[in-house]
C-alpha cells in the first residue's frame, strides 16, 4: 500500500514537472523571439545599405535632398577675411567622362551625403557609369566618394561598391 501510494506521488510530480518544463519552454521560445525582432529593428539603419531598396519619394524627403545637395549659404564669420563659398562645379554634357561604376550584382544607393543617415537620391543598377568630383570623406568606417551621373543627378556611394575604370 505504501508502495502505491509513493508510486502515485512521484507519476503526479513527474507530470507537474513535464507541464513546468513546457512552459519554461514556451516563455524562452516566446522572448528569444521578442528579442530578435527587437534587434532587428534597431540594426536595421545599419544595414540599409546592404538591402538594395526603392526610394520612397515623399514631399519632406525631395524638398531634404534638395536642401542638402543645394549649395551652402555662407555664413558670416567674425574674421576680418572672410572665405567665399563656393558651389562645386557641376560636370556639363560635354565634359562628363565616366571615371567609376557601380560594381558588383546588386542595386546601390546613391545617396545626399556621405553616410546611410543621408536620404537616397537614386537606386543605381550594377554597371552605373559614374564619374569622380573629386571629394572623399570618412562616414561609418567607410569611405565614400562623391559621384555625378551623366544626367547631372550628384550624390555618395561607398568606395567599396564601386570600381575604377582605366582610361
């Protein structure tokens, strides 16, 4: 009798074990899940570039670009020399020569400005002809190189998506 009755404790906590394991299982499934959707919304802007997207267009975005690629206004400094600003100059029809291209097999983003936290001015299929004005700057560990394509449009890529062409 003793035996039974041991028998039938240690069946009803082997089964409240079992059912305390599922649901620890559960809970640890349904906050790894959490998790990762919550880190992959956080990295998501560092890894914009690495996701070929379609620029969305909107009213703010178009008038941001424009504000961004439009020359700067100078501002007035307290030296008795002041520095004129000038606009970069723009490559005309006749003088563009492609100097770059947008390697490998997927789609680049052209950007504003030197960095992912700059909107995107155009998606460039592989291939792109573009052409070098000359200015470089440092931006998130890469370095990114300020390009014009033949129809005027200017913006950065990274120098890791592009390639030379020789002359």
């Amino acid at each position: 009798m003793i035996e039974q009755d041991l028998s039938s404790r240690i069946r009803q906590r082997s089964r409240q074990s079992g059912l305390f394991i599922a649901i620890t299982l559960v809970i640890t499934i349904a906050v790894a899940l959490f998790a990762f959707i919550w880190a992959y919304v956080r990295l998501d802007p560092l890894f914009r570039d690495f996701v070929p997207r379609a620029p969305v267009v909107t009213p703010t975005t178009a008038t941001r670009s424009a504000t961004l690629l439009a020359s700067p206004t100078p501002i007035p400094s307290t030296a008795s020399t002041p520095t004129p600003s000038r606009p970069p100059a723009t490559p005309t029809a006749a003088a563009w020569k492609a100097t770059h291209r947008v390697a490998g097999n997927e789609a680049v983003n052209l950007r504003a400005g030197p960095g992912t936290n700059f909107d995107v001015v155009r998606v460039l299929d592989p291939g792109t002809p573009l052409q070098f004005l000359g200015e470089t700057q440092q931006a998130g560990g890469a370095t990114w190189l300020h390009l014009a394509l033949q129809d005027g449009t200017q913006g950065w890529i990274r120098s890791i998506d592009l390639e030379s062409l020789n002359p």
